[in-house]
C-alpha cells in the first residue's frame, strides 16, 4: 500500500499487514476449535438455565422461596440491559475462559430510624481481562492484607478500585493460592494449540480442493525466475477448490508426480478425536455431550447427565451460592435463615412418564400435597390440595408398633391367668382367698345334721322291739 497515494480502511488488510497485524490471528484463538467452544458453551448455558430461588430456614423446616428487592434482583434484572439468563451465561463465559469472574454490586445507603444498611441495586459483569487483583500488604488503602479489585474501563481508559465486599469473584477449581484462577486454555496451551494447527491443515487441504503437494520434474537448467514462474502458472491451473476436476496441462519433457499422503496414514481422525476428549476431560464434560457416543448410548445419557451434574456442576453451583450468600445478604438476613440456592433440578427433568410416577410416589406417600405436584407442572391450585394425604392402613410415625405392644400385653395376661386357675385355692393367700371361703361355707351348708339323723334311727328301733315283746305275750 502507497500510504502517500492510496485509502484504506481500518479493516483492510493492507492496512492490518502495515501496522503489524495479521488477520490469521484469529483463527489462533482457543475459542476457534470447536471442541473448547462446545465446552464452553454447555458450562455456560448449563449455569444461565438454573434459576435463583431466596429460602429461609425456620424451626419447622425449609420456607416457600421469598421475593423481596434482592431476590427480583437476581432472578429477574441484575440490570436494566440484561437478564438472568445473558447474565449468568456471561458469568460462567469468563470465569472458564480466563480462569476468573467478576461482578460489580453497585449498593446504596439506606437510612434508617437507627443506623442504616446498603442496599444492592444493581449488578455489573467486569470483563475479565481488565481486572487485576492488588493484595494490599503494606495497609495502603484501608487495612492491611486486604484484597482490591482495579477495574480499567477499555472504552475511557479510567481505572476504577473496589472493595472485596462489592464484587462476586468466581474461579476456576485449578486455583494454587485461593485467590486467582488459571483457565483451561492455559493449562492445555499445546494441546489447544496442536487442535488449532490440525484444523489448519484441513482447511488448507480443502481450500488447495483435497489436493496434496507435488514434484514437478522438468529436465535442463532454469534460473530462480524460471522455475518461480513455472510454479505459479502450474498452481494457477491445478491449486485451490476452483480448479478442481480441471484437466492440468502438462509440458514436453516434463513430469508432475503428487505426493501420496493419506490422512488414514497419520491416523489424522483418531489424534483428532483423542485431542477432543483431553479437552472435554479438563472441562469435566462428557463424551456424549460433545457428540462423541461410541462408548455410550441414548438409552444411558440419563445416567451421564446426572454422572455430569454429580462430578462437574455441583463444585461450580456450591461455589456460585456460597459466594453469593456472603456478599449479597446482610448478617441480619443471614441470622434470620435467608440463603440464595440454584435450582438444580432443572438439569435431572426426566420424561413425563417417569415424571408423573414421581410426583405420584410423592403424593401417596404424604410427601408432598397434591398442590405442590401440581406447581411443578405450572397447573393452578384446586382447593383442598394442600392437605397432605396417605393410605387409610398408615398410622403415624409416633405409633408405629402400638399394635405389637397390645399383643405382648395379652399374652402376659393369658400366661398370668395359666399359672393361678381358679379352682384352686391360693395358699399364699392370694387373690381367691375370699372366693375359697365362701366355697367352703356353703359346702358346710349343704351337709346333712348327722345328730338329728342317729336319735331319728334310735326311736324306730325301740317301737320295733316293743312290737314285738307284745306279740309274744299274746
């Protein structure tokens, strides 16, 4: 370009070449690959679908979520030009790409009748490359050994410091201090790299229409502009995706012999696929979700999903909520039970059969009501829902066991009962001891006066023994 004669714009290559930029840089980025993209883009997206719900814990359990100002704010406008979702997908974009996170709380002061308290209104994403931590150990600031947070803002140029308490810092599990995080693309620089250049390499080969290098063999002597020449005018007619299936015309006496290299030679797809997985792997994201299923199946992916949430998300969400219940809610609220959790459920939705056998389970077994079954399918409460409902066989959980204890309580009596009979009298003078004498009396009762009987039975036998003195006499 003849800057004294010519115009360029800022995007003409011309012009990048002058002041040193190449425009093949881009292609150099990690984020050209499409396996670091795709890794990216599910820990993103994964992360921006999971709502914000505000609990409280009480002395009966766990409260229906909350909404006041600081839960609208984080699941409805973190600010007036994002939402929720573009928000947190922001989030988790930075903190995976360059290793760290960080959100600005803007707050304000609110008076009150005695003291006051700043309230969060909004919230800002700091890019990540314009943040540098500063550890303040000579007490310059305010306090010595605190951390601060120096924004530098690419569209003034002013730099900005904030305190540790204003901004929700985010990072990557391959911390080595606690503080700072390192990025995957720095951990896996070669092989990031090594992806990039095999990507290259196809696209080069599909641009020159699937053509290998070749020797051209030409007999006599040709000075360095001869064979220049003769390179160029043979690339005209037989290089790039144009000239493909073109008839190349060969001169007398000379001879162009291509160079046979295969791609199944150099086993150029298994390195390629292999490269994918180590970088998957250092995500913590599975096969099947970068569309690799030659070790797994559709009809497993329910069980690599839940495998993903259990061994991948769970250290992200845990760090996500514990951050944010430190920085956003106020000591007061903290005492009072509030604490901010992601709805993970979102990622274990399983088919509407196995669904409603779920909540079915739930509602028989007294769970929960059939209100609540009927929220987590966005239907309408009924009335009388909210009444938790068992089979009329089951008994409570304080009387479970009643009826084995009355059957232990009889078989003590029968065997009480076994070991003092009635009919027999109690020596020890037990319990039948009145019953005995009252037995006994009315025995002596019934027995025969055996007095009067014998002076009966003596009278007879005198009138017998006069009766017959007399009919002797006679």
């Amino acid at each position: 370009m003849n800057i004294e004669t010519d115009t360029a714009t800022l995007n003409d290559e011309s012009f990048l070449e002058w002041v040193g930029i190449k425009r093949d840089s881009e292609s150099k980025k990690p984020t050209s690959d499409v396996t670091y993209f795709t890794c990216l883009k599910m820990m993103s997206e994964t992360v921006a679908k999971m709502p914000w719900k505000l609990y409280q814990k009480t002395n009966k359990g766990i409260s229906e979520p909350i909404d006041n100002d600081i839960a609208r704010l984080m699941k409805q406008r973190p600010n007036p030009f994002m939402t929720p979702t573009t928000f947190w997908n922001a989030v988790e974009m930075n903190r995976n790409h360059y290793g760290n996170a960080y959100v600005y709380v803007r707050r304000k002061f609110k008076r009150k009748k005695y003291g006051g308290e700043y309230k969060a209104l909004d919230m800002w994403i700091m890019p990540s490359d314009r943040v540098q931590i500063i550890v303040d150990d000579k007490g310059i600031f305010a306090g010595k050994g605190k951390i601060w947070y120096l924004y530098s803002d690419e569209y003034s140029g002013e730099q900005y410091i904030f305190r540790t308490e204003d901004v929700l810092h985010f990072k990557t599990s391959h911390c080595l201090n606690g503080i700072v995080g390192l990025p995957v693309q720095y951990i896996l620089k070669q092989t990031v790299e090594g992806v990039i250049e095999s990507q290259r390499f196809l696209n080069s080969l599909y641009k020159n229409g699937l053509t290998a290098k070749a020797v051209l063999e030409y007999t006599g002597e040709l000075n360095e502009d001869a064979v220049t020449k003769l390179r160029q005018t043979f690339e005209r007619f037989g290089a790039g995706s144009q000239n493909t299936g073109k008839i190349l015309p060969v001169p007398l006496g000379m001879k162009l012999t291509p160079l046979d290299i295969k791609l199944t030679d150099s086993q150029f797809i298994e390195l390629k696929k292999y490269s994918a997985l180590q970088i998957a792997a250092a995500f913590g994201i599975k096969p099947n979700q970068i569309n690799d299923y030659e070790k797994s199946s559709y009809s497993n992916s329910e069980m690599q999903q839940l495998s993903f949430y259990v061994d991948t998300m769970l250290f992200v969400l845990k760090q996500y909520e514990e951050e944010v219940n430190y920085k956003l809610l106020s000591d007061d609220e903290t005492e009072d039970g509030l604490y901010f959790k992601m709805n993970e459920k979102v990622l274990l939705r399983t088919d509407s059969k196995t669904q409603m056998e779920i909540l079915k389970e739930g509602i028989n077994n007294g769970i929960e009501t059939v209100n609540e079954a009927r929220r987590k399918l966005d239907l309408m409460d009924m009335e009388g829902g909210d009444t938790l409902i068992v089979n009329g066989t089951y008994v409570p959980l304080t009387k479970v066991g009643a009826a084995y204890d009355k059957a232990e309580e009889q078989d003590t009596e029968e065997n009480s009962d076994s070991d003092n009979p009635i009919n027999e009298p109690n020596t020890e003078g037990g319990e039948n001891t009145d019953q005995d004498e009252q037995e006994q009396e009315t025995a002596e009762t019934n027995e025969p006066d055996t007095d009067q009987e014998g002076g009966e039975d003596d009278g007879e036998e005198n009138e017998l023994h006069k009766k017959k003195s007399n009919e002797k006499n006679d």
